[in-house]
C-alpha cells in the first residue's frame, strides 16, 4: 500500500518505536504532539485509515498510559495495535 506524506511520517514514527530505535520516554513525549500535527492530514489523505489509526494506535497508546504498562509490555501493544492497524 502507498501511504501519502503524514500517514508514512506516523507509521515511520510508530515503527522506530517498535523497533526500539526510540525510547518509551522520547516516545512519550513526542506521540501527542505528532498526531495533533499529522492526525488532521491523515483525515484528508485517507478517512478511513485515519479512522482505523484512532481505533487501534490510539487506543492501544491511551490504555498503555493509562495502565502504566512497563515499557516492553506498552511496546508489544502498540505493536500489536500497528499490525492491527496495517492489516497485518
């Protein structure tokens, strides 16, 4: 699938967070900020992917905070809510 310039700039993010080439703590502190940024574009660039991004990432992202997931634990859900999200 070919993603348009704010999708692929949040699935590279999201990925090196995976990928552990990003810290929980810089992820953290950049995850908000990016979708406010990225999020409105996305909407514009593909509704219903922007849509499934806030069902599976976001969620995914709020429920790890919220629950105080240690680090690996809070990796693996987003991870799982990626592959969600990409249809993997």
């Amino acid at each position: 699938m070919n993603f348009k310039k704010h999708t692929a700039f949040m699935i590279d993010f999201i990925q090196d967070f995976i990928n552990g080439d990003i810290e929980r703590y810089f992820f953290d502190l950049d995850y908000s900020a990016y979708v406010i940024e990225h999020f409105p574009h996305m909407e514009i660039e593909n509704g219903r992917f922007a849509d499934k991004f806030a069902n599976t990432i976001d969620r995914a992202y709020e429920r790890g905070t919220d629950l105080g997931l240690p680090d690996d634990e809070f990796r693996a859900e987003i991870s799982n809510a990626f592959n969600k999200w990409l249809g993997k």
